[in-house]
C-alpha cells in the first residue's frame, strides 16, 4: 500500500473541496438570484468541465500552465517554480475538473428554495451574502451535501488531468488513482486490487460519514 | 405621500397607472388579475418596471429615466403578502428579529416583544412556523414586516385566514399603530367588504388600469353601478 499517495489523495480533495465551496456557494447563489442573459452563458462555462474529457481538460491546462503562454511564465515568476508537475498544479486542475460537480447540485438546491422566502428576506434587507448565508444554505442543507460529497469523491478518483497536469512524481503529483494505473501496467493485479478496493472503501466511507451525519440532523429538503 | 407613474409587463399582462395619494390608509381594489400584486410587488421593490417613477415622501426610490432603483431593503417598505412566506428553519422571534440585524441584542428583544404583542402573536414566540396554523402565521409575517419601522406598508390580501372577529381586532390595532408611528399603509383586496370596513381612500383597478380613485363609499358605488348596468344589459 503506497501511503504516500493515499495521504495526498485525501490531501488533493481536501484542499480542492474547500476552495470549490468558496467558489461554488456564490457562483451558483449568482446563478439562480441574479439576472442578465450573459448567467446562461457563465452556467455553461461552469459546467463544460462536466463534458470535456478529462485528457483534453488537462492537456489545455498543461499548455496554458506552461513555460510557453505568459499565463504560465506569470505564474512561475510568481510562485518561483512552474505550476504543471506541482501539488498546486493539481489543485487548479482539480477545482476547474470538479467545479460543476459543485455547482450543480448548489444550483439545484438553492432553486427549489421558495421564491417568496427570498423575496421576503430581500425586503428585510438581507444583503445577498447574508441571504445566502441565513436563508439559501440552511434550506438548501442537502445540495450543500451533496456538492461536498460530489466533489470530494470526483477529485480522490480524477485520472486524466491529474496525469497530463501532474504526471507521476512520488510525494508531489503521484495520486492513488496513478499508482492504480501503474499496478495494473505492471501486470500486478494483487496491488492493484488493493489499491481499487481502498478507492472504493473510500467513497463508501465518505458517503456513510456524510449522509449518516445528514440524518441526524435531520436533513430534509434539498 | 405616495407618488408613482407606473408602465410594467408581466408576460401578456400590461399595467400602466399613475396616482398620488397622502391618505395614511389606502384599498387598492379591484378583481383577480387586475394587477394589485403586481402594483404592490412594483412598489415595493422587488420587480422593476418598463418604465415610471415611484417616490415616497417626495423622495424617489424608483426612476427608471435615471436608471434609479433603491433594493427593495432599503427603500423602508414593507410587504406583507396573503402567503405568510416565514423563514421555515427560525423560530417565530428568530423570523421576527430578521430584519433587526442593526439592532442590540437587548433592543432587538424589545422590539420584537412589541410586535408580537401588537398582532397578538406572544405566545407564539418559541414556536416553529411549521406549528402555526395560516391565521397564526399571518401574525407573524406582519409583526416581521412593521418590526424595521418601515415608512410605507404593503398589504396583500394579509388577513385571509384570519376570522372575521380576529381580522377586525387585529385591523383596529394595526391601523391605531400606523397612525402614531406615521407610516402609510396600502392595503389590496378583491373583498368590497374590507375596502368600506376600513373606511378609506380606494384606488380601483381594473385589466391593469387605474378606474378609479377616491372615497370608499364613493367608488364603490359607483362600481356597483357599473356591473348592475352590465347585467341588465346583457
């Protein structure tokens, strides 16, 4: 069991849950409150990620992070080192792989909210980050969930962009779904039935985890 | 005093009204779908018109020739509309306290005491809207709506499910407490009963367009005309 790679899975979905949350709660509260034809447009660009395959995605951010565009040349003279081939690398891969994982399911659950309690909270002169805070979120609990949930178990199981973005280094890019990949090249199905069962053992947990903790606090609109 | 000229579209139906009144409680009255929610809804805020111009004590608050539209938070008007819409995971001071957010905690307390008190909704603080029956509800969302102190009160058909004694006490205690704290109110109804048992000025709306506009007793009669005229005709 390489625990190298099973620590930065968890490390890598950790981290690209939680900025995937500061996005994905004010973007998908801009998608269902706000007006103006160009929301139409900024929903698709939220969920292309969802129908790109995960090898182009990260073949376009491999180039763009790269030494030839100035976004990468900005970046590496930024942060002193490039981001393909980084952790950080992954990370930006990831948010951008998982964001309509996110979003989705916020946008779903922020629109079942009834639109007079909206209204309401509006005519009391909630602003829209506390309308989102006091009013959305809390009525929208289980989207909430599920976009945690989501997001989380889609980046502990991305393949594709996070070898063409991080290739395959040990302790920085080497995820559990590669070391999968290089077992089963290997010829070494033993390890990687070990490896396969601990990345479904942990969605299975998460799920259990989440979803038992949703019950007992009684958890019922989406 | 209460100005607006009004032009809005909601799908196929058009209103364009233009009134200005000072009265300290005004009926707008008319049927179903003549526009009164979509008048308030205007006024209050919430939707913006095509084009017009809404002022509250001479002071604009919508402008459409200057691209002027205050949120609806900050425009000092309330609406209280015939679907109580309480927060449904607050309790009935929590949904109270909503719009007190400025406030101390202990004047908050305070505050919210009063409303209740004023709707008779005390004994209803704890409770879970989800407790409440659609009378009891209907409390709460106007002691919610007056706690800000708002200048301008909006009523929507509010008092649907409250009986018809309830209805009237709490009527004689909320129009008591609008005088002394000087705000307007305008109250919509398709009930001609509510528009006489108030006693006030009646803007009458009918397919979108201002009738009407004067004395309760005045208009009504004059509608009550209007549709026998109709019926001996047809």
């Amino acid at each position: 069991m390489d625990w190298q790679a099973f620590a930065l899975s968890l490390r890598l979905a950790t981290v690209t849950t939680a900025i995937l949350l500061t996005i994905a709660v004010p973007l998908a509260a801009l998608l269902v409150l706000g007006r103006g034809r160009w929301l139409a447009a900024l929903e698709a660009l939220a969920t292309l990620p969802m129908v790109l395959p995960p090898t182009v995605l990260g073949f376009f951010l491999l180039v763009l992070l790269g030494p030839r565009t100035a976004v990468g040349r900005g970046i590496a003279a930024l942060l002193g080192h490039p981001l393909a081939f980084s952790f950080t690398g992954l990370v930006v891969g990831s948010v951008i792989y998982s964001l309509p994982f996110a979003v989705q399911p916020l946008v779903a659950g922020f629109a079942s909210v009834d639109t007079a309690l909206v209204d309401a909270a509006r005519l009391l002169g909630a602003s829209p980050a506390r309308l989102v805070t006091s009013i959305l979120l809390p009525l929208a609990r289980r989207s909430l969930l599920a976009a945690i949930v989501l997001s989380f178990l889609h980046t502990i199981g991305e393949f594709g962009v996070v070898l063409m973005l991080g290739g395959d280094i040990p302790g920085a890019t080497r995820t559990l779904s590669i070391v999968l990949y290089n077992q089963v090249e290997n010829f070494d199905y033993a390890a990687a039935n070990h490896t396969a069962a601990i990345l479904l053992g942990m969605s299975v947990l998460a799920l259990a985890l989440i979803y038992s903790k949703a019950q007992n606090h009684g958890v019922g609109r989406a | 005093m209460l100005e607006f000229s009004l032009n809005a579209r909601r799908g196929s139906f058009h209103l364009q009204v233009e009134c200005a009144f000072a009265s300290d409680w005004t009926v707008v009255f008319g049927p179903s779908g003549s526009g009164k929610s979509t008048l308030l809804r205007l006024l209050a805020g919430l939707d913006r018109p095509a084009r017009g111009r809404i002022a509250l004590d001479a002071h604009a608050i919508t402008e459409t020739a200057t691209g002027l539209h205050l949120a609806p938070g900050r425009r000092h008007t309330a609406l209280v509309a015939q679907q109580p819409a309480l927060f449904p995971h607050l309790s009935v001071a929590a949904n109270v306290a909503y719009g007190l957010r400025s406030l101390d905690r202990a004047t908050r307390a305070a505050r919210v005491e009063e409303m209740l008190a004023l709707t008779g909704a005390t004994d209803l603080a704890r409770r879970r809207p989800q407790d409440l029956s659609g009378g009891e509800a209907q409390r709460v969302a106007l002691a919610r709506a007056l706690a800000p102190a708002p200048r301008l009160l909006l009523l929507d058909e509010p008092f649907s499910a409250l009986d018809g004694e309830a209805s009237d006490a709490l009527l004689e205690r909320l129009q008591s407490w609008l005088r002394e704290n000087r705000v307007q109110a305008v109250m919509a109804t398709h009930d001609a009963t509510d528009a006489l048992a108030t006693s006030a000025e009646v803007l009458l709306l009918r397919e979108g367009r201002l009738a009407a506009h004067g004395p309760a007793a005045e208009v009504l009669a004059a509608e009550r005309e209007r549709l026998a005229t109709r019926l001996r005709i047809t």
